[in-house]
C-alpha cells in the first residue's frame, strides 16, 4: 500500500479524533474524512456512504485505510 493514510471516521467523534492526532503529532500525516454522525439514525446508509468515500478518496485501493 502506498499513499497517505485515509481515515474515514464517523462525524460524531471529530473532537475526539483531532484532539488524538494533534496530541500524536500525526495530523499532517493521515487525510481524515467524516460521514455525518446522523447516519446513526439510518444504519443501512452507513455502508454506502463508507463505498462511495472510498471510491472517491482512495480509488485504486492503494491507500491505508482506518474506518473509526
């Protein structure tokens, strides 16, 4: 796997996961992208959402890739 590595992470734990990369001086080192916390009340839309962020940010599939 080549690239920056992506993290794709529900919208609900931005502050939690900024202050984690900030705190690990890593917030310049991996992409971050949120899927809106209110996918919570729609769960058959949370693996979707995840499909097409994926497919947009990371397209060959080479990336590292987290999903928080």
């Amino acid at each position: 796997m080549t690239g920056t590595p992506l993290v794709l992470a529900c919208g609900a734990l931005v502050s939690e996961l900024r202050a984690v990369l900030a705190a690990s001086s890593l917030t310049d080192l991996v992409e971050v992208r949120y899927v809106p916390a209110n996918l919570h009340n729609r769960p058959e839309r949370i693996v979707p959402a995840l499909r097409a962020m994926l497919a947009e940010h990371d397209p060959d599939g080479t990336r590292p890739v987290t999903i928080a």
